[in-house]
C-alpha cells in the first residue's frame, strides 16, 4: 500500500525553523509599519488617506500569516472575504443611512 498524498496545493512552510522566521519577520513588518503610523499623527499631513492604506496593509498581514489563511484551502480564505464584504457593506449602509448629509431637507 502507498502513503497518501496531501492534498493542499498551498505553499506550506518546510521546516519549524522556516515558520518561526516567517511569523519573526512579519512581527517586524507590523511593528515598522506601526511605527509609521505614530511618525504619520506628528506630521502635519492629512492623517486619514495614509493611515487607513497602513491599516489595510496590517490586517492583511495578520489575516494572512496569524489566521494562516496563506497556508489553509481557498475555502477558508472565500468565507473570511465573505464576511469581511458583508461587514464593510453594513458599515458602509449605516453611515449612508445616519449621515447627515443623507437625512434630507426637511
């Protein structure tokens, strides 16, 4: 009888050694880039169109490396998208809706 295969088609990491490197360097990243955004609220820039991309650039780390959705099946990456949509789409319908602006004249 033969072993069976895995089945992932996913990159996966060869080695503890290789994972721990990984999980060390994307640590880095995030601490470089939270840095960066405490440098960015000293500076007298519009805050808003810079910290939002750093904060979309950190989530993507942590959702990637911490959540291993990386390494997992697409399956799993598709539900975490699903409800990361559905969240931003009711965010986003609240604010149209208790806006200001979208409350009208009268």
């Amino acid at each position: 009888m033969t072993e069976p295969q895995p089945t992932s088609t996913s990159p996966e990491p060869k080695s503890a050694g290789t994972r721990g490197r990984t999980y060390v360097l994307v640590f880095g990243a995030l601490a470089a880039l939270t840095a960066l955004e405490i440098s960015v609220t000293y500076l007298p820039i519009p805050r808003v169109p810079v910290l939002v991309p750093l904060a979309l650039v950190k989530a993507g780390l942590v959702a990637l490396f911490y959540m291993h959705l990386k390494y997992d099946k697409r399956v799993f990456a598709l539900v975490f998208l699903a409800g990361l949509l559905m969240g931003v789409g009711l965010i986003l319908s609240l604010l149209a809706l208790f806006s200001p602006a979208g409350q009208g004249q009268g």
